[in-house]
C-alpha cells in the first residue's frame, strides 16, 4: 500500500509541471471516515504521455482510458487523466472517453461517497456529487440516473451490495430499485470479477446481511440459483430454532471472522446439498448425505466462478466433512486420531464453530476436538508401523498412490487391536487388497 507522503509527493510532482492533481475515489472516502485508506489514486489534467514524462518508473494500465501507474521505490501510485466516457458499449467498458476536467469526471463514477477528490496538500474536498452529505446519511447513491450508472458497468449492482455491506450503509431507494430491476444482466460480467466483489462481501464481517441483500435485489439467483434455493428449505427445529436454510446461512456468514476465504467460502456453500436431498420422514426434514452431495455442487459453482484449484480442494472437503464433527466421539479411535491431527484442522474447527453457533450453539465438540488435539500433539506416536512401502513391494505390489491408502489402513487396524505384528498386517493387506506375492 502506497503511503501518504509518496502520494502527495506524486501530486506536487504533477503540480509543478503546472497540471491538476487530487485525490480521488476512496482514499478521500476513508479519511472522511477516519478510516485508513487502502490506497491512493491520482487524478490529473495531465495527459498519459505527460504523466510518464515526468516519473522515472512508470507503467501505463489502462493508456486507453488515460491510467497510468507511477511506482516510487516500492509503493505505486495509479494516476488517472480526467476524462469523461462516451456512450454505453458492452456493459464493462464504454464506446470511448474524452479526456475531460475534474467536475465531469466525478459524475461518470459510480457511487457519490466514491465520486469526491481531495486537495493532497490542503486536504480541502471537492464535492460536486453530494458524497460528504451521503457519506453522513451513511447512504449507497448512484452518481446520476443509476439505471443509466449499471447499463455502463454492470458490475456496478454488485458493488453497491459490497459497499453497503462493507461501509454498513443502506441502499438509497431509486438505486436499490435500479439494481431490482437490471439483476439478470449481471449474467454478462465476468466469473472473475462476480467472484471478486462475491468473496468481499463474504469476508466483509456483515457477509449475512449481503448475502441477504443479494437475494432481496435478485442477485444471488442470477449468479447462486443454488444458494438462493436455499429460501424457505425447512429445518428441524430441535436443532435449527433459528428457521430456514438461508437464514442458518446468513448467520453463519455474519459470524465470519477468521479462517481465511475458504472457511468464508465453506460457509456460504456448506448446506447447499439440503435442497436436493430433503425427504420429510414422519413430518419433520432430513437432508441424508446433504454433506456429501452438497460438496460436489460446491465444487461446481466455485469452478463456474473461477476460483483456484487449490482454494476449490479445500472448500470442497471442508463442506464434505462439516457432518463428521458432531460424530467424533463416537468414532473409531483411528478414525478421529486421523481427523484431529489434520493440519487443516483449524478451518474445519472454525466452520463447525460457526455452524454450531447459527443453530443450536452447542459448543462442547468444538472444546473436545481442541483439546484432544492438545493432547495427541503431546504425545508420542501411537504405534510404530509394521509395514513400510518397501514392504509391500517386496510382497508384489506396484509403487503408487494406493500405497498410502494401504499404510493407513494398516495402522488404522493396528491402533483398533485388529492387527498385532508383521505377519498379521501381511495377512490384512492380502485379505483386503488381494494380489501380491505369497
């Protein structure tokens, strides 16, 4: 993050080539917050190759739209020429821009409380959109006609849930109707950037009041018919007094904290598999397997939104074991050895925390589980190996992944008293996997 004092050195820079430079977008919003801002973004009536004459390092991002980034040392600094688009094209990017002054650059932005500039050396606000008064009503307003603000960028319907959610402003009412209306377009955006502004709100710590206003504007069955199916799925209430499938949901993301983007991503998708799977047995819901069949769903929609492999691998197990947490003391010892020395057992620990909290709040797993941890780590290891790989081959078997599975199924059975030395572990990998020598 660039600091202040490089920014300002910037803007004096492009000040005494005799050019205009301020302060733009949420840099100026969050100091009027008393908020530390993210970054600096420079506007300026100097033009793209003006800027880059003047700085030793720059790179030119956007030279179509007049952006270009100054970097000074290791801090950058995006500095934008003013300008002013031309008429609507794709829904992302306009016809054309003509470069322009301050006052007609603001009121192409998206949103007021985004649309004010700052004076770097004054600290003076120039306001020509009504953002400081927006900015008090704690109010999401679109520059303008915001039909006319989400037909240019689409993305823009998805921002204004972000920055009600992250700012924990509401909606302004002709805004809100604007994005009621246009929802289904947001078909047209990208998976990469739906995903982006997707996993801010989650993260946001209000992630249930977005994804809340998600469904209320028609967003989330535009890009989650699966999550929005979620409306009105019925709960036992022995265990859900809370209600339906989105509300345990949106608790669960409005108690988001730790755990990174997986567990708020977990979250979200952990019981998308009860709306295939519910059966009324004897008039209450149950959802057999939902855990199973909803981590395969997880997997889908995550590839749709284009998130990476990795971050996919764990979401997907992270819903597809969210049921085995309530059964560990019931387990066979090998079993919950296994689960509990994972090394992802935090994110596991951390979901079921917050699941647990958004129905029954029954905690007292989450304690056991952490400390048997404790304890397990503290101990030696429980059984020496009878069989090493070397082993196996020596009885025949090919070199391969199945080799892991086999080890751990031996010690499993060692640690249940089902196999006791060499010759018996021989004998159980033979009786299971057949093959091998004799």
């Amino acid at each position: 993050m660039p600091s202040r004092e490089t920014a300002v050195s910037i803007a004096r820079r492009l000040r005494a080539a005799g050019h205009e430079a301020l302060f733009a977008g949420g840099c100026v919003r969050d100091r009027l917050r008393d908020s530390p801002p993210k970054d600096y973004d420079i506007a300026t009536s100097a033009r793209p190759e003006e800027v880059s004459a003047l700085f030793a390092r720059t790179l030119p991002v956007g030279a179509a739209f007049g952006v270009v980034l100054v970097i000074e040392g290791e801090e950058q600094v995006e500095v934008a020429t003013f300008r002013e688009d031309l008429g609507i094209a794709d829904g992302r990017h306009p016809k054309g821009v003509r470069f322009s002054d301050a006052r007609r650059d603001a009121l192409r932005r998206d949103f007021t409380v985004n649309g004010m500039f700052e004076d770097p050396e004054s600290g003076e606000v120039i306001d020509f959109v009504g953002g400081r008064e927006d900015l008090r009503a704690r109010t999401v307003r679109a520059i303008g006609d915001p039909a006319l603000r989400f037909r240019e960028d689409r993305l823009r319907m998805l921002r204004a849930v972000r920055f009600a959610v992250v700012l924990d402003f509401r909606i302004e009412r002709e805004t809100l109707r604007a994005v009621r209306e246009q929802a289904a377009w947001i078909a047209d955006v990208s998976a990469e950037r739906v995903r982006d502004e997707l996993t801010k709100i989650l993260r946001s710590g209000r992630g249930g009041r977005g994804l809340g206003l998600l469904f209320d504007t028609g967003l989330l069955e535009a890009i989650l018919p699966e999550v929005a199916a979620l409306d009105g799925v019925p709960q036992p209430a022995r265990f859900h007094p809370e209600g339906d499938v989105l509300t345990h949901t949106r608790m669960l993301l409005d108690g988001v904290r730790g755990g990174g983007e997986e567990v708020a991503l977990a979250a979200l998708l952990h019981d998308v598999g009860k709306v295939p799977t519910l059966e009324m047995k004897e008039g209450r819901p149950a959802f057999p397997r939902h855990a199973q069949v909803g981590a395969g769903m997880a997997e889908g929609i995550l590839r749709r939104l284009r998130y990476p492999n990795r971050m996919i691998e764990q979401v997907v197990d992270l819903v597809d074991r969210h049921m085995d947490w309530p059964q560990l003391k019931q387990m066979r010892e090998a079993k919950r050895r296994r689960l509990l020395l994972r090394e992802d057992l935090p994110l596991h620990m951390e979901l079921h925390r917050l699941d647990c909290g958004a129905c029954h709040g029954d905690l007292s797993v989450h304690a056991y589980a952490l400390e048997e941890r404790r304890r397990l780590e503290e101990e030696p290891p429980p059984v020496k190996p009878l069989l090493t790989g070397h082993d196996l081959i020596g009885m025949g078997f090919a070199p391969g992944p199945a080799f892991k599975v086999m080890l751990e199924a031996i010690v499993d059975a060692q640690l249940e008293g089902s196999v006791r030395d060499a010759e018996e572990a021989r004998a159980f990998v033979r009786a299971r996997y057949g093959g091998g020598a004799s």
